[in-house]
C-alpha cells in the first residue's frame, strides 16, 4: 500500500477516534497526517469512502485476531468461543470502534450504521464458516449456520458488553460455561 495513503488512514482513524466520524473533517485529517488536503483526495473521494477502507482494514485485522484465538486441538465450541472472545475484545480496546458504536447510539448516523453493520457481518459470516465446516465434519449438529452465528454473536455481546453495565464482568471460563449450557446441544461430542 502506498505510504502516503497508510498515513492518511493512520491519520483518519486517529480523528475518528478522538471526534468521531461526525466531528472530523477532511481539514483535521489534512493536519494530523501533514499533507494537503488535495492528497487526501488523490487516494479517497470523500470522508465515507475513507471510513469504509478503514473499516475493511479492521476487519481484516478482527479475522486475523480470530483466527489466532483458534487454538489447535481444542473442540469446536470452544474454537467458536476463542474466536468470538478475540473479536470481541479486539471490538472492546480498539478506540475508533468504541466512538462508532458511541456514535451510533448517539446520533443514529448512516454512515457509521453502516460501518458497524459491515462489521458485524463479516463476524457473523466468519463464525458461519466455522460453524458449516465443523458440520461437515460431524462434529457439530445440522443447523443453519448463519442464523446460529448470528444468535450467538448477539448472545456474546450481551454477555461481554451489556451484562457488565449493570453487573459484575463475567470471566472468559463463565463465559464459556454460559455458552456451552445454551449452545452446547448443537455439539457432537
């Protein structure tokens, strides 16, 4: 990737981190990555298109966190936990992130709507793949993957981000516990 266009993205994300998609301008980002605002414009269109590229790098990089959380030789449920665990603290410490979800409740914004639901896509589309291949291998139960990674992408989420609003955090093994009593009939074992 062109470097010039890497710090424009390094740049962005910083202002998104900070003011949120809202609050920056092409201007700030111009500043923060020390180049014309006429540059930014050599490699993006506008503030959506360089949002969205961003995104798509984020996800990138979610799946590669997931993927690594995949510990060799463990069951599929737990591979399922391990990936989604990654990929919700990856969601969790990632600043610019938290400002989008911040964002969205805020103000409802199209834009970051968007962003965040491509995100979540990909998640869900990634544990589906998972969950297809530990079918095909018999190791888990027929179902409708994309339904199932969806339902449990929901219930993890409220379990790593709701429950603790109000609550004391639960722990990765509680989690895990959690999960198995109300997914763990889809496992073969």
């Amino acid at each position: 990737m062109d470097p010039k266009k890497l710090l424009i993205m390094e740049s962005a994300k910083k202002s998104f981190s900070l003011f949120g998609y809202k609050g920056t301008t092409m201007d700030q980002i111009a500043k923060i990555a020390g180049v014309g605002k006429a540059t930014i414009y050599i490699f993006f269109a506008n503030k959506e298109e360089l949002l969205h590229e961003i995104i798509q790098s984020l996800i990138t990089e979610m799946k590669t966190v997931a993927q690594k959380a995949i510990v060799e030789g463990a069951t599929p449920f737990e591979k399922l936990h391990g990936a989604l665990y990654g990929i919700l603290v990856f969601r969790k410490e990632h600043e610019l992130l938290i400002q989008l979800a911040h964002e969205v409740q805020q103000y409802g914004s199209q834009v970051t709507i968007e962003a965040m639901a491509s995100i979540e896509t990909e998640v869900v589309q990634f544990i589906s793949e998972h969950m297809e291949r530990a079918i095909h291998n018999g190791t888990m139960k027929s179902c409708d993957p994309k339904m199932t990674a969806f339902i449990l992408f929901k219930l993890y989420v409220a379990l790593v981000f709701d429950w603790e609003k109000q609550n004391e955090p639960l722990s990765d093994e509680r989690i895990l516990s959690l999960l198995q009593e109300y997914f763990g009939n889809f496992m073969n074992s």
